[in-house]
C-alpha cells in the first residue's frame, strides 16, 4: 500500500500519526510525508527563548530564515527516518497561510499524481478563523487537490487520474466512541499504536528547535495517545475520522473487539507507563 501524508507543519507529520506510519512502514508500506509550509514561525521556542537570555547563543539569536528552515527540515528528516518515511516532499511556503491557494492545490494535485497513494493521512479541518488556522487550510488544500488529482485527463495534461481510496482525518479532539455521543461527531476509527510509540518519541525528540522532545514528547502521548487508547481499550492510540464511508460485503467485527474483556482491559492498558518505559536521555 502507498500511505502519503499531507500537513501544514514538519512536526505534525510525526505528532498526530507518527505511530500508524511506523506501523505501516513495518508492513512494507511506501510512505510519503507532503509538508505544505517551512514552519520557521511555528513554536520557534529555541530562537525566541535564547534571545531573552542575557548571556545569548549568538549563533542562535543571529539565525537567519534560511538557517531556521533548514534546521527544521533536518528535525523532520531523522524523525522520518526513525518513523520508515521514504520520501519527503517540502513545499517550503511560508507558515503564514489562512485561506485556500490556487497555487497550492496544483501543487499537492501533481504531488498525488506522482506518488498515486492508495491512502492519505492528514488534520481533521476545524475552524480555520478559530483555531489551527494552517493546518485546516492544509486539509482543505488536499480536499481540493483529491478533485483536482481526480480530473487529470491524459489527453489535457499528460497524466491520468487518481482517484485515492479513502482519506483518514486526525486530531479531532472528541473523547468518544459511540456513534449517539456528542451529536454523531467522533473519532470512528483508532490505531493501537502501543507496540511503535518508542519510535514516535525518538522521532518527537528530533524536533529539539520547537521544544517537542524530552519530557514533552512523554506528555504529550501518554495525555493525548493514552486518552485515545484508553477509549480504544489499549495503552496507546490515535484516532480517525474516515473521510468516505467504506464498503463491505458483510458487517465487520473486527479483531479488537472480538479480544477485549471489558471486565479486565482496564488493568492491562494502565499497566503501560510512558516516562518509565521510555525516560529522557
Ligand atoms: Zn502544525
């Protein structure tokens, strides 16, 4: 299978589904992690915290655009490797993004045409005025690229069409896992990510300039992924909503459920601890 990946920022990459890309990579799936913009403005802690400092890193304080750009981008390239991420395609537009670009959508068009994804993994769109303005914008870019990527004609433009199978919407902050909570909006869809996730936090760990390794890295997936798994019934998830309802030929059940134990899933999902299984070097 070929999974792409399409976000606004080099950390989100990692952030909300680092884990399934380990676990697909492991499968022998292509991997191809599409990043809209550089991300110099996003969480620039290292730069903004060593100027406050009286006895300041100059070589910190004096980074330049180009500098800041390319340190990220290698945060992002040992992070991928850590995860299994083939390629890396950087857009290098400028994080300060809030509306939908015509130029942007040509390019994550060509960018599926090129790669032919049986899958896409991106943010689940939110409010753009309101909050994650850019990574909204991301999923509405790659929306609009599926229909585009969809229309390629040879006879017009050289390439034929590519219809993706199915896109899987992450990050939607709704603690629920039944389909009459919280007027029908859920996550439908969690990834037991348990057996992968000391990849996940070396790979946060990489992102060192924006303050994403260390005990922060721990943090934020035992709060984040440890709430989802705990809706999952395992230590340790992440969640999707499917983009496209799915066709079966009979109703599934799928191996999950038929293992869990409601009585007993409670002990063995909170044996798992993050800090001391995996501490800061
Ligand atoms: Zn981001």
């Amino acid at each position: 299978m070929r999974v792409m990946t399409v976000y606004a920022h080099p950390a989100d990459t990692i952030t909300n589904c680092g884990g399934t890309l380990a676990l697909h990579a492991d499968a022998g799936d292509e991997i191809v992690a599409v990043i809209l913009t550089h991300g110099g403005r996003i969480h620039p802690n290292v730069y903004a915290e060593e100027a406050r400092k009286e006895d300041a890193d100059s070589s910190l304080v004096a980074a330049d655009r180009a500098e800041i750009i390319e340190n990220k981008k290698g945060e992002l390239r040992r992070a991928a490797e850590i995860i299994g991420i083939g390629t890396i395609e950087f857009l290098d537009h400028d994080d300060a993004i809030s509306v939908v670009r015509e130029d942007m959508v040509d390019q994550v068009a060509e960018l599926i045409a090129k790669h032919r994804p049986d899958v896409i993994i991106a943010d689940y769109p939110q409010n753009p005025a309101v909050t994650n303005s850019a990574h909204t914008i991301a999923t509405m870019t790659l929306i609009a690229a599926l229909d585009r990527a969809a229309q390629f004609l040879k006879n017009l433009d050289g390439k034929e069409e590519v219809n993706v199978k199915q896109v899987f919407l992450g990050g939607l902050p709704v603690l629920t896992n039944d389909a009459l909570s919280t007027y029908g909006v859920r996550n439908d869809l969690l990834i037991d990510i348990t057996s992968v996730v000391g990849r996940k936090i070396a790979a946060m760990d990489c992102f060192a300039s924006q303050g994403y390794g260390g005990p922060f890295a721990r943090k934020l997936i035992e709060a984040s992924n440890g709430e989802f798994g705990r809706w999952a019934g395992v230590a340790l998830a992440e969640p999707y909503v499917r983009f496209r309802s799915e066709t079966r030929s009979l109703l599934p059940v799928t191996d999950y459920a038929e293992a869990a134990d409601p009585l007993t899933r409670h002990v063995s999902y909170s044996q798992f601890d993050v800090r001391r299984a995996f501490p800061v070097a």
